[in-house]
C-alpha cells in the first residue's frame, strides 16, 4: 500500500498552455500499485517513459488504444516527446492522473 497523493514539479514547457515549467501538480495515484489508475480521456496524466523507466512524463491522455494509452503534448512545437515518438504506453506505466496544479501566487484545475 502506498500513499494516493503524490507531487511533482513540470519541467519542461511540453504541456503549455496548460502547465508551466515549475508549476507544482498534486496528484492522485492507486493505492495498490499492481492495479492500474483509472483514467480518462482528456485527463493530464503522469506516466514513466517507456524507453526510460527512471523519465517521468506529463502528458495529455488523448485517447485508449488496444494495449494502452496514446498519451500526447499539447505544445509539440516545444520539442516535446509522446506517443508520436514512443507509441502507446501501457497502464502500468501511468503513475498518476493530475488533480490540482498550483504555484506560488497561483492555482487551478488543469
């Protein structure tokens, strides 16, 4: 069992307009981490990178595919790096859909 809220910080601008390079996301994430979050389409999500396990990534999960999620920048033009360069990634790599970004002097829904 492990705690269901969790926070990172955005590093890169991939997720503009949405999310700002050091915009704070509180996050919610299974308690069990054999079972898979439950996500929807729309919804910015945190997954590990499919190529590099260690890479947290901020995404878009824009739509479900047989075998996973087609996760997707809303800035591509950033230089991001999704499901164009990686393909699907499979539920269990998605470690936490956002709930909350905040930042000091601001905060909001995503």
């Amino acid at each position: 069992m492990r705690w269901p809220l969790w926070s990172v910080k955005v590093a890169e601008p991939s997720m503009e307009p949405a999310l700002h390079p050091g915009d704070w996301l509180l996050l919610c994430r299974t308690i069990d981490p054999g079972r898979p979050l439950r996500v929807r389409a729309g919804q910015i999500v945190v997954a590990r990178h499919p190529g590099r396990p260690g890479l947290l990534i901020v995404k878009r999960a824009a739509r479900r595919e047989p075998g996973g999620w087609w996760l997707a920048s809303d800035n591509p033009a950033a230089g991001a790096v999704d499901s164009r360069a990686f393909g699907v990634v499979p539920p269990s790599l998605i470690e936490g859909r956002v709930l909350w970004r905040y930042r000091r002097g601001r905060s909001g829904r995503p």
